[in-house]
C-alpha cells in the first residue's frame, strides 16, 4: 500500500491524502473544507476502486464551481493510481 497527497484546486479543502493498493482506496482525508461533507465522503469510498469512485464522484460541482472537493478526490485518486503504474 502507497500513500498518496492530492493539493486540490478550486475548493474550500486544500490537500487530500489517501493510500492506494493495487487500485483500491484506502484512508482517505481531507485538510480544510466542510467536516460534515469531508467526514462522511470517506467513509463512503473506502475499499472502493479508482474506477468506482470516478463513476460515483466525477463531475460533482459545489454550487457554481465548476468542481467540488469529491470531484477532486476522483482526481486525486486518478493521479495516485497513474503514479503507481508509471
């Protein structure tokens, strides 16, 4: 298992970290943004694979942001799994 951190943009969090094994996502943690939301989010996709989560989460917005901080967790998820496969 590798851990991974994500600086986010466009949202009220401003790091995720998470850990990778194979393709499944583990431990994942938001710094900053809403408790509420960023509690429940990864309780929610642990054990779920990098494809799963994009499915679910991609393209997410927060009001009129063009992202949201589960959107970013689809791409920090993708960019720790392309980083692991490189």
């Amino acid at each position: 298992m590798k851990h991974y951190e994500y600086f986010t943009e466009g949202t009220c969090s401003v790091m995720i970290s998470l850990d990778l094994d194979g393709d499944t996502v583990h431990n994942v943690k938001f710094l900053g943004g809403c408790p509420g939301n960023l509690t429940a989010i990864p309780i929610l996709v642990e054990g779920m694979t990098v494809d799963e989560i994009e499915s679910k989460l991609g393209g997410v917005r927060c009001g009129s942001k063009p992202t949201s901080c589960a959107h970013q967790l689809t791409l920090a998820c993708r960019a720790a799994y392309e980083a692991a496969n490189a």
